[in-house]
C-alpha cells in the first residue's frame, strides 16, 4: 500500500504592509499606496493598483511628482503596526491547521495532511483571516512546498477566477498551472538563473518540472535539482523545525540626521541595546561579549569619512540591560573621534549562550538572581503595556535623531495613545 503524498497549504498576505495601512484607512481602500523605507529613502512596498507606475527601489525623491501625478499615498515604514498584524494573521491560522511554519512577516506553510475538504478550508483561511484581521490573503494547495507556492501565485494573478484559492492536488489542474507559469516565476529561480534556464530552452515551470533533475544537479545545484522534483510532485521539503537560538544579535539604524556630538549617539546606542537584549532574553539566551561601532556616510564626497568599533568581553554572561547599555555607552569614549558627521550606530551581541551551557570559574562573579528578576519583570511591564514602556534613564522617549518618518501612519494596535478613533455621526 502506497503512502499518501503530503498536502501544504501557502497562505500569503496579499500587498501586505500596504494591507496594514489599509485596514485603519477605509479611505484609502481603493487608492494605490507604497511604502518607504527607514529614513523615507525608497519604495520597498507597493499595492497591486501602484506597481504599474512605480518600481520598487525607486528613491522617494526622485518621485514625488509621480506619486502626486497619479494620486499614489506613501507612507513611512511602521514596522512596529506591521509586526503586530502579522502576528494576529498567523495566529488565525494557527487555529485553523494542524501545523504551521511561519516562512516571513507575511507567508506561512501549513501542513494540511489526512485532510479531505481542502478547497473548503482554504476558502475558510481566506474568509477568517480578512474577517478578524482585514488583511486579505491568497491560498495555494499542493502536494509539494514549490508547488504550494506556485499554487498562491496563480490564486493571486488569477483572483477574480479563482476567488484567491487555487488547489493543484489535481494533476490535471497542476500541469495546467505549470504549463501556464513562466519559469522566473518558480520559487527559488532569480533573475540569473532565469537566463541560464533560458539557454537550456526551459521557458516554462512545466519544462524544469520535465528536465532531467540529476542534469539540473551537476549544472546548477542540489537546490534547483529538488526544485524540479517538487515540480514534478515529488516532496523534498518539509514543514521546518523552529530555527534554534541565534549565535549574535544585531541591532543598527541610520540616524534621521547626522550627528556631530557625542551624547545624542550615546542616547543611540542605549536605545539599540534596549532592543537587541529584548531579542536576547527572548530566546533565553546571556551575552558573552559585544561590540559597538559607528560610522560617518560613506557615499557623500564632500564629507569626511570615519568607521571604528570596539569588542567588550563581559565580567560574566548576562542579559541584563542595566549592565549592557553601560557598557556600550562608555565603549563609545573609544571610538568617537571629534569633527565627524556621524550617520549610523550599530551594536552587535556576540557569544551568545543559553543558562547552564557554560561553566562558571570557581572565583569568577556570576549575574546576581536579583538582576534575572527584574529582567523578567521588565519584559512583563513592556509585553503587557506596550514597547517602551519600561527602559533605562539613558533612552529618550522622543529622540531628536531617530530616523525620518515624516509620512507614518498611528500605532493603532501597539500605542494606547494612538487607538483607532471611529466618530459617529
């Protein structure tokens, strides 16, 4: 007796953090919007109705004649609103299936194995999804993860068809869908492989799935070999395993000025080392050692430029922040160097190890249990009211060199101060 083959399911959020801006913005339910990146330098998002005029890379200020030409709103990025709804999105979906793997803010697979009425739960996805959380998404069944994938794109490119579900466990309905898709358009295929794909006469997702996967194998790689037998309906990827621990944490933003003086880019790295230890003691994990450096710009001729770090070791492992922002801050006195336009802090946690995976030196001082405690408590207070709720004296509420965000939307789901306001008339 055969085994069955495996069903996956990708759910994809469709235009997704344009989505987000759209949910508190019924006005804006049919105008075309994109979105900036940090600083408002260029377009890293756009709906569907702004992709004909708009490329995504283009630098904001080479088009705002465009944007207004065409009535396309921008918006700064608001990754603090988009983190929130992409949350609530998984979390429907959670409730939905038996397994899921959350791919990035905006993808999950899910494992819809042993199920029967798929097309009716992909429908029941799509329908809870946008009921609960106003993002509207696109489903793809198959037997295999690439085909899943190909399965939303078709749902999306076809949605007025297809009702933003497509399921290809069908055969017949998967060679359709493989001999109607472009082969760029085959996850894992980019723009070089493309042309090497090209010259092979592979034109479309039916010729990878038909090519020999052992030729694939030794003129590309193992990856686009297992991409043509998941084509082909052959599994090889599966549901992955939570990703473990990360070795460092990295936490770097461009300045919204340039900074000449040194206690506004010690307010900074404070504030960086807020966040990168709210990772750390998020994946229970103590730090060993960091590194703090800071930049000038690097593009700018006119300007002088200067990049320097340095790597503290700490008296013993630890996630406290008290103790991580001190350290970082006086590291600062090292590196600054007067008569610089400073445009760019980074802090980087390194030696990363979880409590009781290393061993402590009979003499040597360990992190006081008092400190776990008000750690724990700390991230109580912030997870129950909100990010910044609790942080250390050396981190300003409202600093005059965060980024420039000159066109971002409220904080409707994080900020208290900043709810959604609905006015009856």
């Amino acid at each position: 007796m055969s085994k069955a083959l495996p069903v996956f399911a990708l759910i994809d959020c469709n235009s997704f953090y344009a989505s987000c801006e759209r949910v508190f913005r019924p006005d804006l339910a049919k105008v075309p919007i994109v979105v900036l990146s940090n600083n408002d330098g260029c377009v890293i998002a756009r709906s569907a109705d702004a992709k004909p005029f708009v490329k995504m890379g283009e630098p904001y200020f080479q088009i705002k004649h465009k944007l207004q030409q065409h009535g396309i709103v921008p918006f700064s990025s608001n990754y603090a609103l988009y983190g929130d709804m992409s949350e609530r999105v998984m979390t429907v979906i959670e409730s939905l299936v038996p397994a899921v793997e959350v791919y990035s803010i905006d993808e999950a697979f899910a494992d819809l194995s042993g199920i029967t009425q798929l097309d009716t739960l992909g429908r029941q996805i799509r329908s809870q999804v946008l009921r609960t959380t106003g993002i509207p998404v696109g489903v793809g069944i198959a037997h295999t993860k690439t085909l899943a994938k190909l399965a939303n794109h078709t749902a999306k490119r076809l949605q007025a068809q297809t009702g933003g579900v497509v399921n290809i466990c069908d055969p017949m309905k998967r060679d359709w869908v493989l001999r109607n898709t472009d082969v760029a358009e085959v996850w894992g295929v980019g723009r070089k492989m493309k042309l090497h794909l090209d010259g092979m006469g592979i034109k479309t997702a039916m010729d990878l799935a038909k090519t020999d996967p052992w030729t694939l194998r030794k003129s590309f790689s193992v990856v686009i070999e297992k991409t043509a037998r998941e084509l082909a309906g052959t599994p090889c990827l599966e549901l992955d395993e939570p990703d473990p621990p990360k070795q460092e944490i990295c936490c770097s933003r461009m300045f919204g000025q340039r900074l000449k003086e040194l206690p506004p880019i010690k307010e900074a790295v404070a504030t960086y080392m807020q966040r990168a230890t709210e990772k750390l003691r998020a994946q229970n994990s103590l730090c060993k050692k960091i590194r703090v450096s800071i930049r000038t710009g690097m593009f700018n001729p006119e300007e002088a430029k200067y990049a320097n770090g340095v790597v503290i070791d700490l008296p013993y492992p630890t996630d406290d922040v008290r103790l991580l922002t001190k350290v970082a801050v006086d590291a600062l006195d090292c590196v600054f160097r007067p008569g610089f336009n400073y445009s760019k802090a980074e802090v980087l946690l390194l030696n990363l190890c979880q409590p009781g995976e290393y061993t402590d030196d009979l003499f040597a001082t360990s992190q006081p249990v008092e400190a776990t405690k008000v750690m724990s408590v700390l991230d109580q207070i912030n997870q129950r009211w909100g990010k910044g709720t609790l942080r250390t004296a050396s981190v300003p509420a409202n600093p005059t060199w965060a980024m420039r965000r000159e066109l971002m939307s409220q904080s409707y789901t994080t900020r208290l101060d900043q709810l959604w306001k609905v006015s009856c008339c």
